[in-house]
C-alpha cells in the first residue's frame, strides 16, 4: 500500500484563487449605493428583432377601445354585477388544466 504524502498536498496552489473569485463576483455587480444589480446585453440582433416584434405601439394595438368604455361606464354608474358562478367555473377548469398538464 502507497503512504500517503500530506506535503504534497499543502505546498500545491488550487487552480483557481476561491478568495479572489468571489470577491470580484461581489464587486462585480454593485451600484454606487452599494446594491447589487443585474446586467442584461442584447446582441444587435437581438435587439432588431424584439423592436420589429414590438412594432410602433404595442400597448395601442391590444386594447380594445370599444370595451373599455363600455366597462367604465358601467362601473361608474354601480351596474356592475359579478358573476360568481361562472368566475368559480373557469377557476374550477383552470386547475383542471394545470393537473392535466402537470401529468402529462
């Protein structure tokens, strides 16, 4: 059996500095104020694409006038009725849906 040869061990240097590592980790993303933000770089590609998917306004192209003034109307006036039963049916069915999806 090989003796062991502790010596070895303790002269070698780790291939990565750990103390130094995670010290420039924690620099790394630090404001001015001393919080941590994140980082995100878009290549130009990337960009090009997200604002051809935006298009000129996209928060304009999904709302639907005619329903919202509908909708205010009615509940400024107070002739808003909820309707519980279908809101339980559709939350029924939702949960149904998620643990059908979870199974599969």
């Amino acid at each position: 059996m090989d003796e062991l040869n502790p010596t070895s061990k303790i002269l070698r240097k780790p291939a990565v500095d750990r103390a130094a590592a995670k010290t420039a980790r924690a620099d790394q993303g630090k404001t001015q104020s001393g919080g941590v933000t994140d980082r995100v770089t878009l290549s130009s590609a990337s960009r090009a694409e997200a604002t051809k998917a935006e298009g000129p306004e996209p928060a304009a192209r999904d709302i639907r006038l005619d329903l919202v003034k509908k909708f205010r109307s009615v509940l400024q006036d107070g002739s808003y009725v909820v309707k519980a039963n279908e809101i339980a049916d559709k939350i029924v069915q939702k949960i149904g849906e998620d643990k059908n999806q979870n199974v599969l």
